[in-house]
C-alpha cells in the first residue's frame, strides 16, 4: 500500500486499488491493473488519486486481461506516459462498506497481533492470496507468515481496539 497508515476511522486514507501498467494509443489512454475483486470495478470509483492528487477517469473498459482508460486532462500519448508505474487509490470512504462477514484487508493492515495467550506477535504489514488461502505478512521482532485461516488462526478481530486475536505458536 503506497498510502500512509492512519486509523481505520479515518475515510480520508487513501486505499490503493490498482496501478497503471502502460500505454494505449496515442490519445492519452493507459492501460491499467486492477486489484478489485471484479477488475472493472476500479472503474466505478471517482475520482481516482495519482500520487496523492485526484484524476477523474472519463471513460474504460475491459481490453484483454486489463482494462484501458482515459483520465480527465490526459490527452496525448506523453501526458499518458508520465503516469505509467503510479499506483491508483480511492478514499477509504469512496468503498462500499463491507457486509457483515467481510473485511477489507487495507483495514487489517496495521492491525497488532496478539495470540490467544496474550503475547504479541508483531503488525499486520500486509496480505497476499495463495490459492489455497490468504496469508497475512505479520511485522514484529521478525517476520512472521500466518494464514488467515477464521475460526482456524484468526479468533477475533477489532478493528475499533487495532488488534486481532490469533490462536497461533509464537515460536513457529
């Protein structure tokens, strides 16, 4: 995540939500990556922030395993490839908010670690998918891969104290 961390409280966080990855023709679209769970979903969300400054996208649509996009004031090729590389975020208050059951990993980041025995593990630095399940990257006297596994590893989570609960060996 290329924003800073904040509170979850705060709806002003940026939550990063793709990137652009390239160029498409010569009228100043890109050709973007797409970390929602539906890749067009990035294109319901407006405006986007490009290094911390809104950019509107005019108009995008799937081409290939990406999508391409036009953004408000970039119309030539150049003006295009000054962006490529640059992370694309939302508000945190810009996203649905989750159902009942769910999370959105930019929330668990920065989350303490605790075990159900009480001692600390270290910070949520970040999550990644491995197809059998997602793991979560834990940053305290040293690196720590814990699956988040419900009812499994993870016990609880609150996001309103920052910190999960997780039924976990502290020496593995």
């Amino acid at each position: 995540m290329t924003a800073a961390k904040s509170s979850v409280a705060d709806p002003a966080r940026l939550i990063t939500l793709g990137r652009i990855v390239g160029l498409f023709g010569v009228r100043g679209w890109v050709k973007v990556f797409s970390e929602t769970a539906r890749r067009d979903d990035i294109l319901r969300y407006s405006p986007w922030y490009l290094d911390g400054h809104p950019r509107r996208p005019v108009t995008g649509q799937r081409h290939g395993k990406g999508l391409i996009v036009q953004l408000e004031g970039c119309d030539d090729r150049d003006a295009a490839a000054a962006l490529v590389g640059t992370a694309i975020a939302v508000r945190r208050d810009q996203l649905p908010p989750p159902e009942a059951d769910e999370l959105y990993w930019a929330d668990l980041e920065g989350l303490r670690v605790v075990t159900t025995k009480g001692v600390e593990l270290g910070v949520v630095e970040r999550l990644f998918e491995t197809g059998a399940n997602d793991v979560m990257v834990v940053q305290g006297e040293r690196e720590r891969l814990i699956p988040f596994l419900w009812d499994h590893v993870v016990r609880d989570v609150s996001l309103e104290h920052g910190e999960m609960r997780v039924d976990w060996d502290p020496e593995f």
